[in-house]
C-alpha cells in the first residue's frame, strides 16, 4: 500500500502468471497497468487485455482472474475493506493488516 484517498487504497503489486479466481461482493477494484501485459479472466464475459497505461474496473460482484503474460507491474485502487483474494483464501492470501506492514 504506497497511498490511502479517502476510503481508497492505493496498492501497486509486481504480479506473474495466474492469479486466483475470485470476487469481491461489495468492492469495485480498478487495475491501472503500469509496465507489462494484464489478462482479466471475467466469468461471463469476454477477458479484458491490458498493456502498459491501460486500466480497467472490475465490477462488485464479478468472478475475476488476473493473469500477468508473463509479468506486469500494476497499480490498484480499492477500498480499504477489500481483502486481495476476496471471497477466496488460499495459500496467498495476505490479510489487509498484513498488506499494511512495512
């Protein structure tokens, strides 16, 4: 997390390859691409592909999965109630007091 805007975060993430499928039922979350390609798997409809400068919302509710061909650098804006892995908790899965540490 590099920022906080009102009740909005602002983290910035390195990720690579897939990611996990997950929603967050009561956030929007914006992915803003800032070097590399960003792949949104969305359940239901078509991926969205991103490249550098590009940015997208993933509307509450739906079914998402970043997958980062082969890395991409983002920045994202969410709520400060928005877990990372949403309603799913893997292996991966950072609780936001744990994103929050320096």
């Amino acid at each position: 997390m590099v920022g906080r805007v009102n009740d909005q975060y602002v983290k910035v993430a390195r990720l690579s390859g897939e990611f996990v499928w997950h929603a967050h039922d009561d956030e929007d979350e914006m992915f803003l691409v800032v070097a590399g390609r960003l792949r949104l798997q969305l359940e239901g409809r078509e991926d969205v592909v991103l490249a550098a400068g590009e940015f997208f919302v993933v509307p509450k509710g739906v079914r998402h999965n970043p997958v980062a061909e082969p890395e991409a650098h983002v920045v994202l804006i969410e709520t400060v109630t928005t877990a990372h892995t949403g309603d799913v908790v893997v292996p991966r899965t950072v609780s936001i007091d744990q994103q929050l540490s320096p």
